[in-house]
C-alpha cells in the first residue's frame, strides 16, 4: 500500500465529533453548572490535570468568572507519581502542580479532565488531592466521558457522552497546544486491554 494511501485510510478512519464551538458551549454549560450546583463560586476552587485539562479548567473558572463577576482560584494537579500504572508505562515528565494561594482544605474542588475512560487517571487524582489537603468535596468536570469505567468512578459534571468501542481512541484537541479546537475519534483496530 502507498504512503498516499495509508494517509488517506487514516484520514477516513479518524472523523471529528465535536467542532470549536461545541466545545465553547460545552464549557460554558459546565461552568452555569457548577455555579447552579454549588450556589455560586464561594469556595469553589478549579484545577485541571494535565495536559489538556489545565487548559478547560481555566477556560472553565473564565466563564464561571463571566457570570460572577469575580476571580476563580484555578490551577493544575500533576498526578504522574500517583498512577497505577508506573511500572508498566514509562512515565511521562512531571507537570507541575499549581495550587491556588488559598489552598483546598474545606473548599470544593473541581478537577477538570479531557476525557474519562478507565477511571485511573481520577482515581490518581484523588490521591494527590488528598496528600495536598482536606476538600470538603471533591466533584469532576470532563469534557468528554466516553465510557468503558474500570472503577467505580462518575463525572458529576459532562460537556458529552460519546460511546466508543475499546478499538478507538479520542482525541482532544485545543487551541493552546494543538492548531484548533475539536474532538476526533479514530479507530485503531487493535483493542485495548485493562491497561
């Protein structure tokens, strides 16, 4: 097969799910959302796991900012140390971890993902929560859930629920990292295990 053709059955395999401005209402749903949930933005603190969650936890907090006219502490949680799955994977280079001046004992913590699939990148995030301090709750906000959980694990908060098979990814593009804004599913042909 050509190289031409490869690209091609890659580019016919992959399709885009949800577009920029999908992703901009999606965002500011969850922020109207959290607001609606927690009765406003006191104590409500936002942090985001990298890589693409740091981005839409900000994003997030901006539009929670908008209607509330005040700044939302935001910051980033790297969960690198706390996976299961260390020994299996080489790891990946530390993030950092940037916590809000205020802290997070007793206030309600939004962690904020791209996508939620097994449940093993939230799960190492409520351990680094925990080592950091003492929330008075814990809720997760993801852009895209798109099932197949291997712990007991729920987003309280969703932009959309994307049902996939075990033999496609998801990708999630945005702006600050990638050329735009958008969500693919490409199908791999291989299936994944319970890595």
């Amino acid at each position: 097969m050509s190289s031409a053709s490869r690209s091609h059955d890659h580019t016919a395999a992959s399709r885009e799910v949800i577009d920029a401005s999908d992703i901009a209402r999606a965002l500011t749903r969850i922020a109207h959302e959290i607001l609606e949930r927690n009765k406003g933005s006191a104590n409500v603190v936002i942090l985001g796991i990298p890589t693409r969650g740091v981005p839409l936890a900000a994003r997030i907090a901006a539009a929670m900012a908008n209607v509330e006219g005040v700044e939302i502490p935001a910051g980033s949680l790297d969960i690198t140390m706390y996976r299961d799955d260390l020994r299996l994977h080489p790891a990946r280079a530390l993030e950092p971890t940037d916590i809000p001046a205020g802290g997070i004992d007793d206030a309600v913590v939004i962690l904020v993902d791209d996508v939620l699939f097994s449940g093993r990148t939230i799960r190492a995030a409520l351990d680094a929560v925990n080592d950091l301090g003492r929330p008075a709750a814990v809720q997760l906000a993801v852009l895209v859930d798109r099932g197949h959980r291997q712990l007991p694990i729920r987003a309280d908060f969703v932009g959309k629920n994307l049902p996939t098979s075990l033999s496609e990814t998801v990708r999630v593009t945005l702006s600050e990292y990638d050329d735009n804004d958008g969500v693919v599913i490409s199908n791999t042909n291989v299936s994944r295990g319970s890595s």
